[in-house]
C-alpha cells in the first residue's frame, strides 16, 4: 500500500487588478511512503572464545521491541534468533577437535593445572600474536537462507548489540546479501552506533544501513522507503555519511512487547544467563532504563544516559501479555533497579498481583538495599535470585576480620538477610583494571572467598574489564588493547588489554585462579555465569 504525503507546502494569495483573489498551493517535498513492508529481524550466531568466554543467550530484548512496534505499525515481522533455535549446533572454527572434547579437556586442565599452567597452554596471547580458540554457536548458514528463502523479507534487521558480535553478523550480513542481493540489510544496536563506519566497510556495502541510537523510528523511516534525516549511517559510493545519533527514546514510547513474535523459540533450560528458574518459562524484561553510577567500563555509565521509568500502568498490561503468553518468572534488566524506590515498589506490588517470579540480572547497588528495601523483597515472597555486583575494594573489606570495623557492614550483612529468606544472591568481580596490581587481585581473590564462605553471598562471578568503544574507559586505555581487532576481546569474560602493572597473561592467570578458587567452595555453582564451572 502507498500513500502519498505532502511534507510542506506554501499557500499565497494572488490580488489581480480586478480586485479577484487567487489561491495557490505549492507542494514541496513529495513523498511516497510504503504502510506494509515484509521485515525480518535476525539475532546472528554467536563467536566465542572456547577458552574463556561461557556460552550464554537470551530472547533478543532490543529486536523484539523493534519488531513488536513495526508489527503495531502494520508491518509483517518475524523474529529469528539463530542461536537459541541453533543452541545445540557448536562448530569450532579453529580446530579439528568438536566443541565438547576441548571443553572437557579444558575443565579437566583446570582442576589439575596450576593458573599459570593453564594459561601457558591456553593463552591466546602466547604467540605475540592474538590468536583464539573460537567455537560459533548457531543455525548453520544453510537453515538461515532456508528461513529467509521462506519468510521472502524485503528487509532485514541484524542486531549487533555487543562489540564482540561484530564478525559474526558481518559474516551473515555478507551471506544474505551473496544470496538474497534485492533484500535492504540494516544493522542496529550499541555495536552499531558506535562503530557504524567501521561495521559499513567490513561488510563490503552488504549492509545498507546502520541505525544509531534507540531504532525504532529510524527503522520505520527506512522500511517507509524514506530517507531518515537523523539517527542513519550509509556509505554513499564509498563515502560514509553519518546523520548522528538517534535521541533516547522513552520507555513509554516503546510499544509493549508481543509474544507472539517469540512464540517459535525454545528457551535453554536451565537458563544460559541467568540463574536456574526451576523448570519455569522465563523472560528477559525491562521497566526502567538509565543508572546513577558512572563506571567507565560501561556504555550506559559512559554515555550519562538519565533515569526513565516505564509508567505503572504499562507495567501492568506487560505483565498481564506476558502472564497470557505462558512466562512464569521475570528476569529484571533494569540498569539501576532500586534507582527510585516508589517505582520499584510499584513494580512489585504489580508482579504480586499477578503472581510471576522474578529475578535480578541486570544489578542492584548495594548502597540501595536498606531494610525498607530488604523488607518488601522478602515479603514480597516471589523472588528467586538477586545480582548485587560490588567493589570489595570500596568496601574495606579485605580481610574477614575487617568486617567488623567497616562502615559497611551493615550493607553487607544485609544480604546475609536476603539468603537466609531463600534468595540466591550473587555478586561478581572484575579483574584487570587500571588500579589493580598484582596483590590487589590475590587480595581482592581472598576477600570474595571469604564473603561467600561466611554466608554473604552464594556466588561470585569472574569477569575482566574490557575496553569497549564509546567508553570512557576506551578514551583512557584504549591503547592497552593488545589487538584492537579482536572483537572476541571485548567480551566481559575475555582478557584483551594489559594494564599499567600487569601483562593481558597476568590478567588471564588472576580470572583463572579467581574460577578455580570460587569453584572449590562455590557450594550452588551454576554453569551459566562462569566459563570455568565446577
Ligand atoms: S552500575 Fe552497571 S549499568 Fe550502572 S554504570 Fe555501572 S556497569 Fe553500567
């Protein structure tokens, strides 16, 4: 369907000598805007590297809103999430061995192995050279064209939200574009924003678009047949043309997400990225975005985005769809979940009401659990785990004895109080920062044994900073990256940079003994959140 619109127009009067009036329009800017396009949004496979990184996936939050506010528009979508449809499909790209024996060996090294051992046989840095052991996870190429031949999209949406997915959905987008030349590729997402030039020419001109910033007007715009004035980047004959980035969009802006467009994927169970949810059916889901803090390993802490809150009343209507479409536990995403209490208060007396289980993953900051707090969560008697991430070095607590004497203490006994409710808490560490030396992370390990042994907590995740594009933390060590190509590096979980006092192997050795330390006393530990799992 068509309809032409007129953008602007001029009206003037015209007074002949006769005292007669004319009236003329002019229109300018005709356009002709297409009301149904065919769209297909793809979440690509996924390379990891098979040493460090875990394999982990959830629904694809960011194409899902998309796609749930183009199909309110009246466009035809589908959704395809190549890696949870092809969660069971793991190639090695690097080697002979399957996925399976090398990670079987690689537990097996862990228990026997020194940290140092391990990393002189594993490191992918041994050679001067970045070179990994990297497994990809997905459909294979074949079931993907085989999807798109049926589905038959006039477009198609990659998502490339995290930089460490950038070859993989190069990959793809140069797949489809080999097989399907007449399809307009469009990529979006963080990655997307920030390194839209870069995504433009590795794809040798097979993706048209890339959308920066919050994407769904932008990607409205483009499969409208018009050419967005803001939030776009395309090479035009080779030269890049970059229209900025798009404004953050409200969450009341968004439309409410629609099951229906997930309806044929199979969620991994036990979940691959969170904690267990007990054999219930799950989904990732925000009701605020935007956090106070300012951690310069982040892109929201980088990019100063401000606090946004989805209205109480949207809040209900999404639990109420979700509720119908057969989801039973919440896994909360919200950037700074306790940022304002009544709303998070509000959040809560909704998901009683409508008796969902929940969890955090997205992260509660400590200094916000008061017992006001701590109450409502236990009364509320719905909660299953809790992701409270801090900075033992913050805290003054390097030595169990320095508990006592710590103003914080009382935060931390606070979580004694969540776990002693039934609430699985858990916390992570990040290893390779600019501050830390040496001693500091044997320090730093001791401590988050210490906490987990005395009952604070039931885990500790292992990650490593990465210095990820658009990050303050890339402006100030940027040039730490021993190869600024190797996307894989900049996963949370993959050592790539050096620091001032430490090699990017000293850095590998301090994750791998904080795994192998936490594994030995780790009495629930999971195999989702760490790559080394007991
Ligand atoms: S607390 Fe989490 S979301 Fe907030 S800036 Fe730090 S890393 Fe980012």
């Amino acid at each position: 369907m068509l309809l032409i619109i007129y953008k602007s127009f001029h009206i003037w009067l015209k007074l002949d000598k006769n005292f007669n009036i004319s009236l003329y329009i002019t229109f300018l800017n005709l356009k002709v805007v297409k009301m149904k396009s065919k769209i297909m949004l793809v979440k690509p496979p996924i390379h990891a590297d098979a040493v460090f990184d875990p394999i982990r996936t959830t629904q694809p939050l960011g194409l899902w809103y998309i796609g749930s506010y183009l199909k309110e528009k009246g466009h035809d979508v589908t959704i395809l999430d190549t890696v949870m449809e092809g969660m069971d499909n793991k190639t090695m790209l690097t080697s002979e061995t399957d996925y399976e024996t090398f990670s079987e060996q690689k537990h097996l090294d862990l228990e026997s192995l020194t940290a140092e051992e391990f990393v002189d046989k594993y490191s992918p840095h041994s050679s001067g050279e970045v070179s990994r052991e990297i497994v990809r996870v997905g459909l294979s190429d074949g079931e993907i064209l085989e999807r798109i031949k049926e589905e038959d999209p006039e477009y198609v949406g990659i998502s490339v939200f995290a930089t460490c997915n950038h070859t993989p959905s190069i990959e793809l987008a140069k797949l489809i574009k080999e097989n399907f030349p007449d399809i307009k590729i469009i990529a979006g997402g963080s990655h997307a924003t920030d390194m839209a030039e870069k995504i433009l020419r590795d794809s040798d001109s097979s993706i048209d678009f890339c959308v920066k910033g919050d994407g769904q007007y932008v990607l409205e715009e483009i499969v409208q047949g018009l050419n967005p004035e803001t939030g776009v980047a395309y090479l035009d004959n080779g030269k890049y043309v970059d229209k900025g980035e798009f404004r953050r969009i409200k969450m009341d802006e968004f439309s409410m997400l629609d099951s229906s467009l997930l309806e044929n994927i199979v969620l991994p169970m036990p979940a691959t990225h969170t904690q267990d949810t007990n054999g219930r059916k799950y989904v990732d889901v925000m009701f605020s975005r935007g956090c106070k803090k300012r951690c310069e390993y982040c892109v929201a802490g980088s990019k100063k985005y401000g606090f946004d809150p989805l209205s109480l009343d949207k809040v209900e209507d999404q639990l109420i769809e979700l509720k119908e479409a057969g989801y039973e536990e919440l896994v909360l995403q919200d950037d700074d979940l306790l940022r304002d209490k009544e709303h998070f208060f509000g959040v809560l007396d909704l998901i009683q009401k409508h008796k969902l289980n929940w969890q955090d993953n997205g992260g509660i900051a400590i200094e916000d659990l008061d017992e006001e707090v701590i109450d409502k969560i236990i009364d509320n008697g719905l909660c299953n785990s809790l992701y409270v991430p801090f900075n033992p070095r913050n805290y003054k607590v390097n030595q169990a004895a320095g508990y006592a004497t710590s103003h914080h203490h009382k935060k931390i006994e606070r979580l004694k109080r969540l776990r002693e409710s039934g609430i699985y808490v858990y916390t992570s560490g990040i290893f390779g920062t600019d501050v830390q030396t040496k001693e500091d992370v044997n320090s730093e390990i001791e401590t988050y044994k210490n906490i987990i042994r005395e009952g604070y907590v039931d885990q500790a995740l292992v990650f490593s900073v990465s210095h990820l594009p658009s990050t303050k933390n890339h402006e100030l060590f940027g040039d730490d990256i021993i190869n600024p190509d190797d996307f894989l590096g900049y996963s949370i979980f993959v050592p790539h940079a050096k620091t001032g006092t430490m090699s990017v192997k000293d850095v590998e050795v301090a994750v791998v003994k904080a795994n192998q330390e936490y594994n030995g006393i780790q009495k629930h530990a999971r195999d989702w959140g760490s790559s080394f799992p007991k």
